[in-house]
C-alpha cells in the first residue's frame, strides 16, 4: 500500500514523533520525488493561482500582485491575450511535468487538451528516496540505503523507538500544493501538511501616517542595459515603512513579470534568504543529485536553472533570467 497509485493519488509512508506531534521521516517513491522536483520549474504566478483556493497558508502580498492583475481592465494591458499570460503563465517545462503521476496543474495547452507526452526526471531503478523534516529547518531528499538510514537515525537523534509512530498518508493535489505552499513559508512543511496544523496568521500591516515623498532608484546588480528604473514612494516617518508607491510603467511592468518567473530561478539567485521557508533545502538536494538520480544533466539544467517559455520574457527584465528559443521548425514541399 505504501507505494500505490491510484489516480491522481501517492502514498507516502511517515515516522511522526507523538510527543512532539511533528513529521521527522517520510518515505516515498519516484513518482513523488519527481512532482516535488517540478516546485523548481513552476511559475510564481501558477502557485498563486492553483493556491488560492486549494491552500490554507498564503505567500503574502504576492497574492496582491496577482489580484491586482485580475482586478485591472484589460484597456490598461498590451492586449487581452497579455492579461491571461500573466494569470496563466506559460511552464517552459510543461511538457516534463504535464504527465507526473501527480500533476499539480490541470491546466490545458493552447489546443484545448493535456500534454500527452510523459516523462520522468528521476530513474526508476534508483533507490526509494526520503524526506526529512528536524527540527524545523529541514526538508532534504536522499536516497536510502542501510548506511543512509542509520546515519539519519544518528542525525535525527531517536533514542527511544516507543515514541515514534509510522503512518501512511494519501497525497493529492491539494496536499502536494499545501505543502509547497508551506515549503515557502514555514520550516516544517510535511508537519504542517499531513499534521493539519493551523496555518500562520497574516502579519498586521497596522495602520500608517502619511509621510512626505521620496525618490528611491533601482540598478539591477549587472547593469543590465543600464538600466534603471525610479519609483516615488509615500513613506511613513514614524513607522519607517513604505504607505504607496507611484511609479511609470517600466516598473509596473517588472513587478508584473514577476508572475512568469519558475520558482527555481528565485533560488538559484538566492532570493530564498527573503522567505521563511524550506524550500531551498529542496533545491540543494536537486544541485547535489548526480546522473545516477537524474535522467541526465539536460533534466539537471532544467531544474536548477529554469527559464522562461519563448516569448514572454521581459525586454528590460532586472532578474537576469534566460529565455528558452523557439523550437525549430521545418517544411517540405512536394
């Protein structure tokens, strides 16, 4: 039972601590350890909108941004079909993950109809791969075998067995996405997730004194196009905090891009540092994973450093994020 799929469903085999009431091992097979390696090639504004009504924790105001996009005449954007790439954002990756054993995004292609092409990124003769989560601030994939089994049990510490109890969990999509979500913003995601632990309360914004006008400027690190890009923020003496912001459509546009990019591309420049999660714990496990775990280096690539599909990348983009090519395409005549 503990490796059975069933549909859209994975088992997953877990030692929860009854003590302390927490995740410190899971168990699984490829076919989730494949699902969990696709969080590095999906777009920040596809976890937005497959989150919002499926997950219990949020993000934070990046919601807001994806609202914002939702909210705005379609007068105000390049053209309608611009609107609905920014809400549905294009996976350059989608191929890869559009037939996992759990697909997180039911989304369809321009034709109508799901991507039939399936595809694995992890061998299926490997090893049975774990998760752990200790102490807060772990969620690592290994493969097993007896030495890396005693050796977590040595990290994990357990002393005494009697206190530990195995469970089986089923996955679906609202649980893998949970624990995404989670993954972003707390240190103990499989807890949270299979645990049903309430969710952190949304910070209080609390209320704001007008301040008087300031310029702040921008400079991407590589001075790309040296380019620069100021804003007008209305800025609260007493709080120290920012109450608006007023800026020209470059700006705007570059917030708005921020929807298109994969989740890995965040971590590969370190932008993990910003959140309160775990999820950089993840994509360390796929940098450290050799052939021997990946179907090759191209798939390695794919998950490191994701890039954007052909044709959405942002002219004057700040973030230094590579835009896949257009396939080539041939014809004959006859």
């Amino acid at each position: 039972m503990a490796n059975k799929q069933v549909d859209n469903i994975i088992s997953l085999v877990v030692l929860v601590d009854k003590e302390k009431k927490r995740v410190i091992f899971a168990e699984s097979d490829d076919d989730l350890v494949d699902t969990f390696f696709s969080f590095m090639t999906i777009l920040v504004g596809t976890i937005i909108r497959l989150s919002s009504d499926k997950s219990a924790a949020k993000i934070g105001c990046i919601n807001n941004l994806y609202k914002s996009v939702e909210n705005i005449d379609d007068k105000h954007f390049h053209s309608r079909a611009f609107k609905q790439m920014l809400q549905s954002p294009r996976n350059n990756a989608e191929s890869h993950c559009s037939k996992l054993k759990l697909k997180i995004d039911q989304q369809t292609t321009r034709c109508g109809r799901l991507m039939d092409a399936e595809v694995s990124m992890t061998k299926g003769e490997s090893k049975t791969p774990s998760f752990s989560d200790k102490d807060g601030d772990d969620l690592q994939v290994m493969s097993m075998s007896t030495a890396a089994s005693l050796s977590l049990v040595s990290k994990l510490g357990i002393m005494d067995w009697n206190g530990i109890e195995k469970n089986i969990f089923t996955l679906g999509v609202g649980e893998v996405l949970n624990l995404l979500v989670c993954s972003l913003v707390c240190k103990t995601p499989l807890t949270e997730t299979l645990l049903k632990h309430k969710p952190a309360t949304a910070l209080d914004t609390g209320n704001f004194v007008q301040g008087k006008p300031v310029e702040y400027q921008m400079e991407d690190k590589k001075n790309i196009r040296n380019g620069k890009i100021s804003i007008k923020l209305m800025v609260s003496k007493s709080k120290k905090k920012v109450c608006y912001a007023e800026a020209k459509k470059d700006f705007v546009n570059l917030l708005l891009s921020f929807l298109t990019i994969p989740l890995g591309h965040f971590l590969k420049q370190k932008c993990s540092s910003s959140l309160n999660g775990c999820i950089d714990h993840l994509y360390k496990s796929v940098q450290d994973l050799d052939e021997q775990r990946l179907k090759s280096n191209y798939h390695k690539e794919m998950l490191v450093s994701p890039k954007l599909a052909s044709g959405i990348g942002y002219e004057n983009d700040l973030l230094g994020i590579e835009e896949a090519s257009h396939p080539p395409y041939y014809h004959a005549q006859y």
